[in-house]
C-alpha cells in the first residue's frame, strides 16, 4: 500500500477498505508514515467525511496500539462519562464522584485542555501532588478503593490517539466528526466499560457549533458504543456560555468543591446531576431514570459525592484539603476587572472568546508542550439573561504575568453582548440520544 494513493482516494471522496484504515494508523503509530502525509489524510478527511464502516476500523486500530483494559477484577458496574469539549466544564468532577457514591465504579479517561477548551486532567493536576500518570496496577487499585480513578491517554492506551490528537491540533482538523468519534469511542473501549454517558457539547464555546453537526456526532458514537455491546447515551448540551462562572484550572477545582457542597451555580449542578444519574441509570444501580436521579440529588446533598471526591484525591497523591481551604491550591498575584461599557441584559457570552482569553494568559496551551498555569483564568461575574448597570463588572481575570493580559481583557471584552431587552432563556440540556 502507499499512502498518497490512500489520501488521494480519502480527498476524492471514496471509502476506504479496513485493511487499509487500519494499515495507515499502524504504519502512522509506528513511525513509518510522516506526519506531512498524515496531515494531508486527516484534511482529506475534514472535508470528506468517513462512513462509519471507516471509522470503526479506525477505533479499532487506535485501540490496538495500546492495551485494552481487563476491570474484571474490580466489582461493580464500570461506568464513566465524557465530554466533547467546553469552557468551564467542569462537570466530570461533580458527576463522576456523585454516580461512584452511589455504587458505580468510573474508570476515568480524560484528556488535557487544548485549544480554547480545558481538560480535566490540566484541573486535578493543580491539586498540589495529584498524580494522573498512574500504573494499570495503581489505576485499578484505585478503582477498586475508591470507586473512581482518573488517568490519561498514555503509551499503555490508545498511544495513536495521542499522536494523531497532537498532530490534529497542530493541522486545524480537530473539528472533524469522524475523527472526534474515533478519538473518544477507542479511548472508552479500551478501558473494559459497561456502559457509558457522552456529553457532546454545541453552540460557541464547542467544536461543534451546530446541532445537526453535535446531533450527527452523538448519532456516531452511541452507534460505535451499541456494536461493542456498551451501553451509551448521549445528551446534547448548550455551550454558547461558559459552565458555571469560573473558567481556569484551581478555579474550576473551587466552584467543584462549592458545587458538590450544594452551593454552586445552578447550570452547572443541573448537568453534573443528570449525567451522573444517567451514569447511575445506565450502571443498573437503580431501576428508573427518575430513580437514578433522586439519588444523585441525595448523594449531592449528603456530602458523600464531596467525600468521594476527596477520597479519589487523596487516594492519587493530592492533598483532599484543598477543596476546604482554597488557600492551598495555587492562586494568581493579580487581577483584572471587565465592566460593561453600557446598562442592559447580559445576552451573550462567547465561550470561544472566554477560553481562548483563559488560555493566553496561561490557563490552557497553544501547543501540546507548552505548560498550563494552573492559578489564573477567568472568573465571570454574571451570566446570559442578568441586569446589568454601565460601569458594573462583567468578570474578573485572574493572572500570573502580565505579558498578554491587555490582548486578553479585549478578547473577554468582545465576549459580552449586552442589548436594551431580556434575551429568551436557552434550554440547558437539548436532546438525549441513545
Ligand atoms: N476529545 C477527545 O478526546 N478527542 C477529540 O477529538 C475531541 C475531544
């Protein structure tokens, strides 16, 4: 096989065999494709599309790159929960703590922040000690302990994802639907689940921007889940505003720890509930939907999902106090208030322009090799749908350096809409697909 007649077929528009999906990720993993040709692939298939015959056999030549994950040895329904990629979304770390107080075991994957988006690993990690590169032997003991362990994607799992996920961000063919699915489905079926909750995110602040694209992605993967015999829902949720009011890793950690301490903003704990019912749901703990979700408000409001959380904490090197006291983890010199220049409603705020200011003054990475600071971002001071006096602050931005904080605040600036009438409320959770 030569790879640019594989590209030069992709780019016409044809399907290719599984032989021969599968010949280019080994050839690609092992080092033997460069990553001009797999750059040229991955465009072709940005603008081409794959059918899902395609992208099956792509899951299952990233799945074999790595190891698949035997959890047989854990007891309990193996249950974890994944997001397509927001601003502010910190919901894995309510949700995941929350269904685990409730019986289900999460075997969690999760992945760094890029782009404008942020990653759940990039949060825990600034928990000073909080270790995510943690054995197959650590990560199942753990599980087994605690009921809920977070790792990464390493050499041990789905090692291709890593590499084509670097080179996809670096080549601006992130945004592809076939290659998001591939990328999330090989990960969760490596890691031996029963069943799994996809979050897929639509609106500004997610890749994809419209409904019909993230219904179409849920549509993929769920179907990718019911061939390998994993029980998956997906729901569609809004993302044109950020989650929550805080935007940035620490500061993320602290509105997780006011949430599952029943003080946090009421988007986010109504998502966070519903997916770790669905979670609970789908791991068989409770007979009824309607059930699952009773639970998970009392685990909510006992504490034990706050517990849990600092169990996993704890039991991954972290120091648990932080969730109690703030001042342990790692907090910015300074900070920067935005004010609205005129009076009127809050109508919009783009979450794009929210992360990508977040992320310039160092709370995300341009590149996969630059390092996170993981005390500054961005704390909003309203959301969509408030008054608003001229002159009242917007949101504060929290920051280390002051190299790009004048190009940040006018990025936050434009992020806000402010208009003469009241904006129509947005339904939060948009669709359910399973
Ligand atoms: N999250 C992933 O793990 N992969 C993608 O391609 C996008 C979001």
């Amino acid at each position: 096989m030569r790879t640019v007649d594989l590209i030069q077929r992709k780019r016409n528009g044809e399907e290719l065999s599984p032989e021969e999906i599968t010949w280019l990720v080994e050839s690609y993993s092992r080092g033997e494709i460069p990553d001009y040709q797999m750059s040229a692939f991955l465009m072709a298939v940005y603008f081409q599309a794959m059918t899902d015959h395609e992208v099956g056999a792509m899951v299952e030549s990233i799945i074999a790159s790595g190891e698949r994950l035997d959890l047989s040895s854990v007891p309990g329904p193996k249950v974890d929960k994944h997001s397509t990629g927001g601003v502010g979304d910190k919901t894995s770390l309510i949700a995941a703590p929350l269904a685990a107080a409730a019986g289900v075991k999460v075997p969690m994957i999760s992945g760094r922040a890029l782009g404008h988006t942020g990653g759940t690993l990039d949060k825990l990690e600034s928990i000073p000690g909080f270790r995510t590169n943690l054995s197959i032997d650590e990560f199942k003991d753990v599980l087994s302990r605690t009921g809920y362990a977070v790792v990464g994607q390493s050499d041990n799992i789905t090692p291709a994802d890593g590499k084509l996920y670097a080179l996809r961000d670096a080549t601006g063919t992130v945004e592809s639907t076939a290659l998001i699915a591939a990328s999330i489905m090989s990960k969760k079926l490596a890691m031996g689940l029963d069943a799994l909750v996809l979050d897929v995110k639509v609106g500004a602040g997610a890749f994809m921007k419209r409904q019909i694209d993230a219904r179409r992605l849920a549509q993929l993967m769920t179907t990718i889940a019911r061939r390998a015999d994993l029980r998956a829902q997906a729901l569609i949720t809004d993302m044109n505003q950020p989650l929550g009011y805080a935007i940035g890793n620490a500061l993320e950690i602290m509105e997780v720890s006011q949430t599952l301490q029943g003080a946090g903003p009421d988007d986010l704990a109504i998502i966070s509930i519903e997916l770790a019912a669905r979670m609970i749901f789908l791991g068989k703990i409770t007979a009824t939907l309607e059930e699952a979700r009773e639970l998970a408000q009392n685990k909510l409001i006992d504490g034990s999902g706050f517990r849990k959380l600092k169990e996993t904490i704890a039991a991954q090197g972290g120091n648990p106090q932080v969730l109690d006291r703030f001042e342990l983890l790692p907090n910015a010199t300074g900070a920067m208030e935005i004010t609205s220049p005129r009076g009127g409603y809050v109508s919009a705020i783009d979450a794009e322009e929210i992360g990508l200011a977040s992320a310039m003054i160092g709370a995300g990475r341009d590149t996969k090799e630059d390092t996170i600071d993981p005390a500054v971002g961005v704390i909003l001071e309203v959301k969509v749908g408030q008054k608003i006096d001229a002159g009242g602050v917007l949101c504060r931005l929290y920051f280390t350096k002051e190299d790009r904080l004048q190009e940040a605040a006018e990025r936050v600036e434009d992020a806000f809409r402010i208009s003469a009438t009241a904006p129509e409320p947005r339904e939060l959770i948009l669709e359910v697909v399973s």
